[in-house]
C-alpha cells in the first residue's frame, strides 16, 4: 500500500494508538488522532504527536472528515459512536495489531486463552533465545506490535501476546503458530456472551494456512468444536487434566505421544513454576519448541530456569510463619480458581484468607464457589464489585466488606496463624481503584514491605 496517499484516523491515544500513529507517520500517512478523553497527560502524548505531523483532537465525540482507513485501539469498543460511525461510512476498521503485521517482516508466534498468556509468550520468547533464535515478545504483553517493525527484518520471529479484544479487529493477520491456552469466561461486559468471546479467540485461526501450526488446549478445542470453530492446519492438543491430548500431564511430567516424539520431555518437580495451570503453560511451550524443531535439551535447560513474572501468584514475603502472595493479575473468576488451587496447604487445605474484588467484567462470581468453599478461611472484599461478590460467596466462606486494600490486608494480617496464605487474587479489573493490575500488585507489595519493617521494628 501507498501509506502517502492515506488518510488515517487513529481512535485512542493509549500507548497501542500512539505507536500506530507514529508508525503511520514514518511512512508517510496523513493521520488524525482522537480521543474521547482530556486530561493533561493525553495534551502531552497529543503534543508530541502534533510535532510529528498528526492532526490530533481530544474529547472528540465527531469525526466529519473522510478517511481511508481507522485504526483503533485494543481498549476501544467497536460499539462506540466514533467507530459505529466510521463503519456506517464504509471505513475499514483495523486494530493496532492488524496494522503491525501489515509492515512485520518475520513469521509470528500468537499465544493467546482467558488465562496464562503473558506467562506463556515470556516462556516462548525465553525458550527462543535458549535457541538462539532471534525474537522480541510484543503485543498485549506491554509493547505493541507497531513499535518493534522496524526490528522485524531481523528476527526469526515475533512472539506475540494477542487478547480478544485484538483479534476482533483483524483483516490478515495470520501466525505461523498459534496458541490457544484455555477458554474461561472474561470480559463479557465488552463481548456480550461466551460465544462471542470464544469466536473472537478462534479468529487467531482464521488466517492460517494447512501448513501452519493451531496449538490449543484439549478442553478449548472441544468448545470451538461446538461452534464450528476447528483450526484447518496442523493441530496439536495439550491439557494437563485430560490424558487423551498429544501432551499431557502423568503426576509430575510432562508427556508427549506425537509420533517421533513419544515419552516424557519434562519434570515438573525440576522446574520453578507451581500448578496445573502453569503445567499447561510449559507443555503449550514444548509444543512450540516441537513445531520450531528445537531440541528437548535445549527446552529443558530454559524452561528448567523459568519463573513467573510479577503478580502471577508472586510469593512477596513470610511473617511470622505467614506467607504473603501477589497475584493481582488474576482478573477473572478461572484465574482466581487456578490460584486457589496452586497455594499451599497447611495443616487444613482451608488456610487462606483471601483479598478480592475490584471492577466486574460481566462475570459469574458463584463459578468460585466450590474452591472457596476448599480453601479460603474468609475473604476481604473490596472495590465496586464487593457487593456481588459477598452475595456470591457468603454461603461457601466468611465474607468481609473493607473499604481498601489497606484495611483488606491489616484485617487478614490480624487474623491469620502460621502456617495460613494471605492471598490477593482479585478476579476482577483494577480500574474502580488502581491505574492496572501492575499498580494495584504494587500496592500490595509496598504494603507489606511497611509491614515487614514494623514488624522488625516492635512498631
């Protein structure tokens, strides 16, 4: 495409809408980019985008002018009137994602599921360096797609963290492995349904050629099998719970029966990541090291040094016989389940006072039951979403109504024993409250940094 001769308006001035701004603009486009909001940072980010060439308007709720093509963000709805409009129009609407792949130069690697894809996608760009193999991991992992073009040439791939929010706004973008990691239900306040959550996942298929890799979770595949959704190239299954996928978890290992690839590739017990959950993570991540064929070594000495990242079940610290955990990227229901089941047990499995809550995406809080009802001794609930929690849980554990993580973590700091998890998993959003996950896990962590130090102290 001639980007001299287009018109473009980018819609959303987060971090994903200004490097497609940006991107557009080195290659010669005319762009206009717009936000719904004003605030002094966004007058910033529009200055800076105004010295580059763009025409920028903030709070706009009207676009008058023709364009060739709209590039949106990941965070905004297709339901919007700036979108609606532009669509009505007969505009092409494109994600920041679409935009990247138009100027990658390199295959890509897609992970994407309800939960575990940040660490999956760490994983696999880890396991590719192992190889020396040349990639960056990009995405919805915190660097968008259209800033890392450039190195594209360069790289073996790109390894991509993708959510459903981008791939509902694809055209050709097409991984030559794509990962499908589980299938839970998240953000149905944006989809409206499971169903439409799942086929916006399954659109990381779409694309690909026979001759392409659909890595995907054995209990996903039979929810696209539901709806007419099966991937048409090269299919390989992975649980950790069901013994009839190509890879699958026998006690502590890792085991293979692909053909030419049959016995166990990995121990669990050898390898620093907990749980079923990131069992599945490691043997997604072998699936992909088979499809690059890279050797069994190889992947063994990388993902044997693998950690999770912050605030994925993160262990902060122990006092006095207590041990703290973050785990604020837990923003749905599955996610907090999975965490549940990875903390360890004292003398009873019921040794975990839980901190909960936050902004709702839809969801349905009674899904927890039964594993608060295993493991939680009483949950600290805060956030818009308290409410509907308590009325959730009130009949599977002790629920409290605070006004803040502060008061959250003195009352569950007051009332556990030795040998009892304080656990923040909060299967809910962080915007009624913190910035991001990233900043409410921070919260927590510098909380009990001050806790720690008073209890040094005597304070």
């Amino acid at each position: 495409m001639d980007w001299s001769a287009q018109k473009v308006c980018v819609i959303g001035l987060g971090r994903s809408g200004v490097a497609a701004a940006e991107l557009l603009l080195q290659h010669g486009a005319a762009v206009t980019a717009v936000d719904t909001a004003d605030s002094p940072a966004l007058q910033q980010t529009a200055n800076a985008l105004t010295a580059k060439g763009a025409t920028c308007q903030l709070g706009a709720s009207e676009i008058p002018d023709a364009f060739d093509l709209a590039v949106v963000s990941p965070g905004v709805r297709l339901d919007l009137p700036l979108v609606a409009n532009l669509r009505a129009r007969g505009v092409p609407v494109w994600g920041e994602l679409e935009l990247g792949w138009q100027f990658t130069e390199c295959p890509a690697i897609a992970i994407t599921g309800t939960n575990g894809k940040t660490t999956t996608t760490e994983l696999i760009a880890s396991l590719l360096g192992q190889a020396q193999r040349r990639t960056v991991a990009a995405g919805n992992i915190g660097t968008p797609l259209c800033a890392v073009t450039a190195q594209s040439r360069a790289l073996d791939a790109v390894t991509l963290e993708v959510s459903s929010f981008q791939l509902e706004t694809i055209a050709d973008f097409r991984p030559a492995i794509g990962v499908l990691l589980n299938l839970a239900p998240d953000h149905l306040d944006r989809h409206g349904s499971m169903e439409n959550y799942i086929r916006a996942k399954a659109r990381l298929f779409e694309n690909q050629k026979p001759f392409d890799h659909a890595i995907v979770q054995l209990e996903a595949l039979r929810e696209l099998e539901k709806l007419n959704l099966v991937p048409s190239s090269k299919l390989i299954t992975f649980s950790a719970t069901d013994a009839e996928a190509d890879l699958y978890l026998d006690r502590s290992l890792l085991v293979s029966r692909l053909p030419d690839w049959a016995g166990p590739l990995l121990d669990l017990d050898e390898c620093p990541l907990d749980g079923l959950h990131n069992a599945e993570n490691l043997l997604a991540t072998l699936a992909v090291g088979r499809c690059l064929k890279i050797s069994v070594a190889e992947m063994k000495a990388a993902l044997s040094a693998s950690r999770a990242g912050p605030h994925r079940c993160e262990f902060v610290t122990e006092i006095e016989g207590v041990r703290f955990v973050n785990d604020s990227k837990a923003t749905n229901v599955h996610a907090l389940c999975s965490a549940l089941r990875a903390m360890p047990a004292g003398d009873s499995p019921k040794n975990i006072w839980l901190i909960a809550g936050g902004q709702d995406k839809g969801l349905d809080f009674h899904a927890a039951g039964p594993e608060i009802a295993k493991r939680v001794k009483g949950a600290f609930l805060i956030g818009e979403a308290r409410e509907q929690i308590r009325a959730a849980w009130a009949l599977f554990s002790p629920c409290e109504l605070v006004a803040n993580l502060v008061e959250g973590l003195a009352e569950a700091r007051r009332k556990a024993v030795p040998g009892d998890v304080v656990l923040l998993s909060p299967a809910c959003a962080s915007f009624d409250m913190f910035d991001s996950y990233e900043h409410r896990g921070r919260a927590f962590c510098q909380l009990l940094a001050e806790l720690g130090a008073d209890t040094r102290t005597g304070v």
